[in-house]
C-alpha cells in the first residue's frame, strides 16, 4: 500500500492565492526596532501617504491586506470585539483594493483622445472606490439605526453633480447606483472602438466622493471620529503613467480623515507628477515610502527571527516544531577545516586526490626545475583537505607574484605546522585559512564532483535576501524533492543533502526566470547577470583567487554608458542585483562609488557564494563590456584577461593603448 503523500505547506507561495483566512492565519509579526518604520508595520494609521515599495514576492500584498477591513473584522471575531470597539482601537479602516480590478489598459486608443480618457479614469476610480467603501460601512454601520444611514446616504448623494433619479435611501442601494452607473461606464468603453461614439455621464468631481465619504461618517458617528480611512491600492505598477498623475493627484489633494497607501512593486513608480500645476509629491513631504525587501535585507537578525516564524507557521498546518528546531529536519554538511566530512568527499574514489592531480599537471609541465614529489610531501595533509587546498592556493600566489617556488612549498609547510601548533608563526596561515576557506571548500567539491552545499535554514533564509516568497520557494521545491525521495519531510525524516540541493536549483531557475521584466529587456537582464556571474564564477575556482567569497562589485554609475546604466536599474529593479547601502569607498581616489551583491537566489545557478566579503571594482569600460550587450568583444577580451590573472601560469594579458580592458593591470 502507497503511504500517504502529505499536503506541501509551502506550496502556496502567493498572498493573492490566499483567501482571508489564511492570510491572517499564517501572518507573522515582525519585531522591528526601526522607529521610522515600525508603525506602518504594526498599523496603519499615519495620515501621511505611504508607498510600499519592493521586489515581486515581499511580502506587500500580505502586509496591505493583512491591514484590511476584512482582516481587521476576522481579528476583531477572535478577540470578542465589537466592530465599533475594534475601529476605535485601531484607529483606522483599511479599504483594500487592487488595481488589476481596474483593468487598467482599457482606457486608451478606441478612436477616443487621452484628454477623454484620463476624464473617464478618473471618473471610473472615483465610481470604484465608492464602492468599495460604502460596502465597508454596510457592515461598519450595521447596528445604527435607520435614521442615521438615511442621513449619511442624503449628504452623500448632495456631493453629486447630478442627482439620481430614483429615490436612493441607504448606503447598499447607494452602492449598488453607484455599480450600475460603473457597468454602464463599461459598456461604453467596451464598444466605442466599434460605435466611435462614447457619451459617459460623469456625475461627480474627482474627490468629492471618496474625501466627502469619510468626512460625513466621521462627524455622524462617535466611534469613527478618530478613525482614519486607509485607502490601500495594490498592484499599482498596472497603471499608466497618466493614470498614476491622476493618483498622485488625489493623494496630494487628500482631505482628512483620509490618507493613502500604495503598494507597487520597485520599478513599479512610473512618476510622481501630478496635475497640480505640474508639480511633483516629494518624498517626505507629499509622501514616505517603505522599500520593504531593502529594509528587511538590513535588518537582517529580526528577518532571520520573522522567516523562522514564518515557516513554523506554514509546519503548524503539518503539526510541526518551534522555529529554533527547525535545523533537525536537515542533513547538514560540515564545511569547517577539521571536519571528517571532507574525507569521504575526497577519498569517494580510489587513486590520488583531484586537487593534487591538479598540481602535479601544472607543476611538471611549466616548473620542470621543481621536485614534484617534494611539493606533494610537504603539501600533505592527508585528514584535512581543506589545508592541503590552502597550501596549493598560497603556493599559487607565490607563483602569481614571481617568488621563489623552491623556497615558497618549504616556507608553506613550516607555517601549516605552526598553526596546527597554536604557534605565531602560523598566523598568516591562520588569516588564510579564515579569507579563504569558503571558495577553498567550493573548490574541493567540484573537484571530486560534487555539488556545491547551499543547504539548512539559515542559508534558505539567507537565500532569499528579504524577499519572503523566495524563501518558501526554496522550501515548495526542497518538500517536494524530499517526498519524492520518500525522506518523510518534516514529520520525522532528515531531509538529504541531494533533495537540499535539488530544491535549491530549482527555485534558483524560477528566480532566473519569473523575476525577469518580460519581453526583450528581461533577456537583455538576464544576459548581463549572467555575464557578471560568470566573472565570480572564474574568480571563484581560479587557482588564485583575487578577492575572496566575490560576489559583490562597484562602479562609478555617473561614468558608465546610458545602455549600461539602463540596464544595471532595469536589474536592480527586478532583484537580480541589491543595492549596498553606503557604497563603496574606493582605496585609491577615496571616491564613493555604488556597490551591489548579486542576489543570493542566483548563487547556485553558477556555484557562488551567498555572503559576500570582497568586492570587485570595476572601470567604467570594464562594466560597459558587462552590461552593454552590443560590447561583446570587449567582453570576451575581459574575460580572457580575468583568467590569465588568476589561473597558472598566470600570463598577463599585454598593455593597450586607448580604452583599457584589463582588470589586472598593478
């Protein structure tokens, strides 16, 4: 009889897949002591507009309807709250709205002038968020008398242009006019590319409603007077530039008790102009804004705390641990220098080790003046091979830097067994050892074969660099390898490396692919990380390394060419790459030039490093040769320039003349 196949509770990684009840179920607190932002975590009740910025997948939609009115009402349930009591308390009404409900792209073309088109927007949204809060206080208002939502209807109807026919006497039936004047709307839209005609009647000023709304219920009832109305518009990036002016313009005109919070993803703020004589909102000023994957990857103990919280509440569904236990459901691999673990990676097939078959071929065929068994017995040490891989590293820089090599091996040997002494003449090998023991065990393993270790908790969270969906991705993926594996996921089975590293291959290819901007650009995206990766990649298992864990680099943005600068935002945007706060302070000018990490859900796709410590600068021509794709000789003279530098026999590339390629030149 098959076992049962368990439920993968991970396998929701969207909030918009998520249905009230579940958002609110697997909602975790974030504890963050960053004044500046805490607040619009907790609640939000700022009457400053506020966008909520960040990268697909962290974590916007679930905070925007987490602060909902039909989140607010199911938490208000489980406390025994009355809705009146649970407002006041809160001291706000979240009106969530997503703009995909717009369908946004209708209103352009069909015959019609975008001067009649941005009228029609923003009638439309007015009719739409009318709507919505008028439902809101269907159910806000519900235990008032007759009397008063007559009164409130009546002063609404009055901040109408045109007076409804029919005899409209309650907040529903003043909804549902509002939804037939919406439909009709639609109907015009819908077949004036055909009809050529499209005769709207706009019935209201833009504002009056959803200002006037607010304004009305906040002087009729007690409880709502110091209640502030949160219209949150989500998805914010499916507006056009014109349609976001028209937003821009409201908030900047906002009445109390209203305010705005708009949730969009980073590249989603096509403009902050508005149709106030032109002028711009400025941050601070019109506006704050969250970039929430940014601040998330600064605060990186309280992400690491929320993550692990994050996925026990996901393994609750499964009658899983406490988050600090979350280690025991992994095999783990020991990296350190003294771990047994690297002998059954190296001595997994008979004969010599790879590394040193490595050596042997690059010391006999050009240093045919040295003993090559001399080096072997002096290198060797056969329980640790990660300082048998130090030992040929530090060999190699000699090399690199014209020393003598006979001197160098015996120099090398004397200095590993001082350090194994607790000596001080072993405290340059002991610096070496601590720069360099990730990219010397990354060289091992591909070495004999292997693949790289990208498993456990903690490297899963720091993985996804702040953006929440990568993190239960990698997880989705890891479950599902290890149930196929039969490894009892989470219920009392070791989840295996292999399944480990399956999973994170995976949901490193999904990051490639689905966070990319579609269309040509995502290519021309993709195309330029890949080339900056492959430089770490050769950097990373060269046999001198220049900078060590290099995942990191640096550029003066305001020298590099326009299609280098489009594309390197275009990247930052969608989170291929992350912004370093602070920049980097370069040794020789004293210049602060930009500094980025390429983002750890990409590390695995060509086996790098997921923390970064050294960073690798580059000329304005060296990154046009990266990230222009129309440079692709260029770029190929870089690369065969970087291996030259960093592989035996370490033959520079020449000096040239005019722009200068060369990473290496000293």
């Amino acid at each position: 009889m098959q076992p049962v196949r368990r439920r993968n509770p991970f396998g929701i990684t969207k909030a918009v897949d998520l249905d009230n009840e579940q958002i609110e179920q697997l909602w975790v607190e974030m504890v963050i002591d960053d004044s500046r932002i805490k607040p619009e975590f907790d609640h939000p009740a700022s009457p400053m507009p506020t966008y909520i910025l960040g990268a697909k997948g962290s974590g916007k939609t679930h905070l925007m309807r987490h602060q909902s009115f039909e989140l607010q009402k199911l938490r208000y349930a489980a406390a025994g709250k009355t809705i009146s009591d649970g407002l006041r308390d809160d001291g706000y009404l979240g009106l969530y709205v997503r703009c995909s409900g717009l369908h946004s792209n209708r209103f352009s073309g069909k015959r019609q002038s975008d001067e009649v088109w941005s009228q029609l927007f923003s009638f439309y949204l007015e009719l739409w968020l009318a709507q919505h809060a008028l439902r809101l206080l269907c159910e806000v208002l519900a235990t008032e008398n007759e009397q008063i939502h007559r009164d409130i209807t009546a002063e609404i109807i009055a901040l109408l242009d045109k007076k409804p026919a029919e005899n409209i006497e309650s907040l529903s039936e003043l909804s549902a006019f509002f939804s037939e004047q919406q439909k009709k709307l639609d109907y015009e839209i819908n077949n004036c590319l055909i009809t050529g005609v499209l005769k709207p009647d706009i019935i209201l000023t833009a504002g009056n409603i959803i200002f006037g709304i607010p304004k009305i219920v906040s002087d009729k009832i007690s409880f709502m007077r110091d209640v502030l109305f949160v219209y949150a518009i989500d998805e914010f990036e499916n507006l056009t530039t014109s349609q976001q002016i028209h937003v821009n313009t409201i908030y900047r005109e906002r009445e109390p008790p209203s305010t705005f919070r708009i949730g969009a993803r980073t590249y989603g703020i096509r403009t902050y102009g508005t149709n106030s004589a032109g002028e711009e909102n400025i941050k601070d000023s019109e506006f704050t804004e969250i970039q929430l994957d940014s601040k998330l990857r600064e605060l990186e103990t309280q992400y690491n705390s929320f993550s692990r919280s994050l996925v026990t509440k996901r393994l609750t569904q499964l009658g899983g641990s406490e988050a600090d236990q979350l280690e025991q459901y992994f095999t783990s691999f020991d990296a350190s220098w003294r771990s047994a673990d690297w002998l059954e990676v190296v001595y997994s097939e008979p004969g010599e080790r790879p590394h040193f078959k490595n050596l042997e071929q690059l010391v006999t065929k050009n240093l045919g003046d040295l003993s090559y068994p001399d080096v072997l017995h002096a290198f060797s040490k056969p329980d640790s091979p990660v300082l048998e891989k130090l030992n040929i590293m530090l060999f190699m820089q000699d090399w690199a830097k014209g020393r003598d090599l006979s001197a160098s091996f015996v120099r090398i040997s004397s200095e590993m067994n001082s350090f194994l002494k607790g000596d001080s003449d072993g405290d340059r090998y002991k610096q070496a050892l601590g720069h360099y023991a990730g990219d010397l065990s990354a060289q091992l393993l591909r070495e004999a074969r292997k693949p790289q270790y990208y498993g456990g908790i903690d490297n899963f969270v720091r993985m996804s660099a702040g953006i929440p969906r990568a993190l239960l991705t990698i997880l989705r993926s890891v479950f599902e390898w290890a149930s196929f594996a039969d490894e009892r996921p989470f219920e009392g089975g070791l989840i295996s490396l292999r399944s480990q590293q399956k999973g994170v291959l995976d949901a490193s290819d999904w990051y490639f692919s689905n966070m990319r901007k579609a269309g040509p650009d995502g290519i021309v995206i993709q195309a330029a990380v890949e080339r900056l990766a492959n430089i770490f990649r050769i950097n990373r298992f060269s046999d001198k390394p220049v900078e060590i864990s290099l995942c990191s680099f640096s550029v003066s943005e305001r020298e590099v060419s326009d299609e280098a600068r489009r594309v390197l935002g275009l990247a930052e945007a969608r989170a291929f790459l992350h912004r370093i706060p602070g920049g980097q302070k370069e040794r020789n000018s004293e210049d602060v030039t930009a500094k980025f990490q390429l983002s750890p859900m990409l590390a695995p796709r060509w086996d790098l490093p997921l923390s970064r410590r050294g960073v690798l600068t580059f000329s304005a021509e060296q990154f046009n040769a990266i990230f222009d794709a129309s440079r692709d000789e260029q770029y190929q003279q870089l690369l065969s320039d970087w291996r030259s530098k960093v592989n035996a026999p370490f033959r520079r590339a020449p000096k040239k003349t005019g722009a200068q390629i060369g990473l290496f030149d000293d």
